[in-house]
C-alpha cells in the first residue's frame, strides 16, 4: 500500500528556518508531481508549493523567496525549506503526492494506475 509520511514540523521563532520532508513508501512506479499544502487555524487549506517530476515548481506569492520544493526521486522524498519563518505560516501541513503505481487491470494483466495520495500532517508553530 502506497503511504505519505511528513516529517519535521515543530516549534520554531519567528526569522527561523524549518525543513519539512514527507516519504513515498510502497510500491510505485512513478512520481508525477508532488506538491505541500497547510492548514491554518480557522482558515481554509492553501496550496504552498508544487514540483513536477521534471523538476518545475510553483509556489504560493506569500512564500516566494522564502520556501523552497525539491524532489529526491531515488528516495521517493519531497521536501519544502522554510527561511524566514513568519507566525502565519504557522499550519499543519500536509504532503500530497500524483503518484502512479502498478496493478492488475480488469482485464487480468498487468496495468498502472494513477493515483492520488495524502499524508497525516505535521503541524509547525512560528511564535512572535
């Protein structure tokens, strides 16, 4: 079973730099894009960075400059580097994965499937 795991949130200050990873594990063939979002208290889940499997990003404007997406495609990990932490980033954040993993078809033989995956969160703090 395909399974997104995040690591590395926690308490940190204000002006503080962060590093957030999530691992792909089970079997799959293919890492299409990966992507980070968070969840701000009381508010509704943003979308902060992307990264295709060719190495194209996108990112949020409030975390342009400050955050970086990169993709460890032999470690099946995505990362998202935070500098310059401001207690709005303050959310649980949350790993998301287009992923494509190998199955049986209906048919009986060997076939794909395109998938979409979530991880659990992990919440990072940034006080004043």
């Amino acid at each position: 079973q395909v399974q997104l795991k995040e690591s590395g949130g926690g308490l940190v200050q204000a002006g503080d730099s962060m590093r957030l990873s999530c691992v792909v594990s089970g079997s799959i063939s293919r890492i299409n894009s990966m992507a980070w979002y968070r969840l701000p208290p009381g508010q509704e889940r943003e979308l902060v960075a992307t990264i295709a499997s060719y190495g194209t990003t996108t990112y949020t404007d409030s975390v342009k400059g400050r955050f970086t997406i990169s993709l460890d495609n032999a470690k099946k990990t995505v990362t998202l580097q935070m500098n310059s932490l401001k207690p709005e980033d303050t959310a649980v954040y949350y790993c998301n994965g287009d992923l494509t993993r190998p199955r049986i078809g209906p048919d009986g033989f060997s076939d794909s499937e395109r998938k979409n995956f979530w991880g659990q969160g992990t919440l990072v703090t940034v006080s004043s």
